[in-house]
C-alpha cells in the first residue's frame, strides 16, 4: 500500500513537472473599421489581407490567453465570435486554434457623454464620448482563453470616475480654471476603454487574475494635456487596486494590455509606467525582439535619440516627426509566477513571419505581439 501510495505521489509531482507553460499575451491588432458592422463584413469576406495576417499571428505564437486591443465591440459580438471561428480553422500549415471562452462586456468608447469633453465648443464629436470613438464600440478590447473564464466573478471599472481616483491630477487650463468645465470633469469616466479584473481557472486548479486595460494616448490635446494626464491616472489605477484590493486575496494576476507608454521616450507617463514595471509586485520580463532592433536601426530618425532598448520596442510608428519605435505593450506578471520565456512577435525580413509584419511594417498592426510564458 505504500509503494503504491509512493508511487502515485511521485506520478503526480512528475506530471505537474512536465506541465506546458500557459503562454500569457497582449496584440493590438489595429482591427477597426470607419463604421459599425464593418469589420464583420470584412472578417466574414476574409479578403482583407490584414485579418489574414493577424490571425496568422496568433496561430503560430499560440497563446492560452491573449488581450486583443483595437477590436471594434457591437452589441452581440458577432464580430468576435466569427474571428474566433476562422482562428479555430487550420491555414494550410498552421493549424487552428481555439478560444472557447472570451470576454468582451461593453466598453466607453464611442459612448456619448452629453457634454463637450475636448473644449472645442462643440458636441457628439468623437472625442465628447465617454471614450474617444466614432461609434459605439470601436478601438474596443477583447481578452480570449482556451481556460474557462469566471464571467460572473469578473469586476468591469469602466465606470468609475476619474476624479473618484486616489490623488487624481485633473486637466487645467492655463489660466487654472477646470478644462473643458466643471460639469465635464465630474462626469469623465477614467477608463478610455475599460479596466477589468477577468479570472481564468487553470487546469492546476489555480486562479489567475487577467488585469486587462487600454489607456488612451498621452497626445492629440492641448496645453492642459488631458490625454496625458489620463493616460498616467490610467496606468496608476492599476498600481493602487493591486496593492489595496487584489492582494489581499490573491498572489497570480498579470497585468496585459497596449498601456501607451514607454519607461524612457514619447509623450507617455514614464513615472506610471516604471511604477508598475520597477514595482515590488510585478515582474518586468522585458520581451526582446530580433526586428524590432534591425527596424529602430535602419529607420533612424527619432529613434536615433531614445533611451530604452530598441529590441524592447512592440510598435512602429512614425521615425520623422513622430515618436518613432516604442515600448507600449506588456504583460507583466506578478512576482510570485515563474516565467520560462517572453518574447515580441517582431521577425526580421530574414525569419519566418516577416511578411505578417511586411515592410512598411504595417501589414498586420502598427503594435507587435507580446507573449510571456507561466510555469
């Protein structure tokens, strides 16, 4: 009896030994369209090149759970399910993969807030939106997993009010006076998109908190800079529902989402991010990529002048006048989750995958998939 009791001990410590790391990711994937029920008109035509190398991507990198950034939300997410459909198809080689589970819950962006919230003196633009949109839904966010999703313990933020946040810095005007205006500012939600707190059952019985966001780019403002502001008071949220209300409860939880802000250069919040990335709760794997170095140095420009490592580089943007290749995408761990491996989908043109990217390397998205693997 306990030879046999041994037996099965030693099995069971085998099998949890040789157990797949869960591949944890984050893809901006730039899937948005000019009008409702347009990008389900595209996905269902599946001629657009785009979708085609998106879904490319996500069936060679293979993630268990991946954020998707900029997936245009309609109410039923018939979008979602359909791409979803095609991922699970095998491409020639590649084969499918599937997602039985997702969450996707409305989101601010494109919902009319009522007022002016920009200061452009006028009302129902797409910046007046409680998130900034066209239409309901667009630039919205999507987190997939083949691990069963705890919907019902799920917490959706979006609607808490920016000026409800711990020591939130609210825009002004020059003159000191409330930008756009009072009522404005205490009626901004500070979620651009959402902020979720999504748990995942694993298959070892353990629980894993998906801290899922997308704030708002730190630009396209004035003087009163709301969009930086907002981007910092964004990241920072995450900081303080870690350390106030998450960790007392739980150890596992990763924070995954394109957070628009790199640790050295741009116009993001350098200080939130790094508080997050240089905290004593997270891990900071530091995803590297082959093209992502080779395009910072052949393309030059600004990129001649940034701080942070090229390799750590997952988008592209302009190199002229614009911010160039930066680090804006993350999956960060928490500290107590034993990483094996991390990296950014970004092949340069002599590896396999380039031509997802393309030249212009736009092909796919402006962003690059980022992957950590859990043990």
């Amino acid at each position: 009896m306990f030879r046999w009791a041994l037996a099965a001990a030693f099995a069971c410590v085998s099998a949890a030994s040789f157990a797949e790391p869960i591949r944890v990711a984050t893809f901006n994937t730039s899937l948005t369209r000019k009008g409702p029920g347009l990008l389900l008109r595209d996905i269902r035509k599946l001629k657009d090149s785009q979708i085609r190398n998106v879904m490319a991507i996500i069936q060679t990198v293979r993630p268990d759970i991946l954020l998707i950034n900029e997936f245009d939300h309609d109410y039923e997410n018939l979008a979602l399910r359909e791409f979803l459909d095609l991922l699970a198809q095998d491409a020639g080689e590649r084969k499918g993969i599937r997602y039985p589970y997702f969450y996707a819950p409305p989101q601010n962006v494109g919902v009319p807030s009522g007022l002016d919230l920009n200061g452009d003196g006028k009302l129902g633009g797409p910046a007046d939106a409680y998130g900034f949109g066209n239409f309901r839904g667009q630039y919205a966010m999507a987190l997939v997993s083949k691990f069963p999703i705890q919907t019902d313990a799920a917490k959706d933020f979006s609607e808490v009010l920016w000026n409800q946040i711990p020591n939130a810095e609210m825009p002004k005007a020059a003159d000191g006076s409330d930008f756009p205006s009072y009522p404005a500012l205490h009626i901004m939600r500070l979620s651009s998109k959402g902020h979720w707190d999504v748990p995942i059952a694993l298959p070892s019985g353990d629980t894993l908190h998906i801290l899922a966001s997308h704030p708002t780019p730190p630009i396209f403002d004035g003087p009163e800079d709301m969009n930086g502001k907002r981007n910092r008071a964004e990241i920072l949220f995450w900081d303080t529902y870690i350390r106030t209300a998450l960790q007392p409860h739980t150890d596992k939880y990763v924070v995954l989402g394109d957070l628009n802000a790199d640790p050295f250069d741009g116009e993001g919040s350098h200080d939130a991010i790094s508080v997050l990335i240089n905290g004593r709760y997270l891990t900071d794997p530091k995803p590297q990529s082959n093209g992502a170095r080779i395009a910072s140095k052949t393309q030059g420009g600004v990129n001649t002048k940034h701080k942070s490592d090229p390799a750590t580089d997952t988008a592209d943007w302009r190199d002229d006048r614009g911010p160039g290749n930066l680090r804006v995408d993350y999956v960060l761990p928490s500290k107590t989750l034993t990483l094996s491996d991390a990296s950014v989908f970004w092949p340069a043109s002599d590896e396999a995958g380039f031509e997802w990217i393309g030249s212009d390397g736009r092909a796919s998205s402006d962003h690059r998939l980022v992957w950590v693997d859990i043990e």
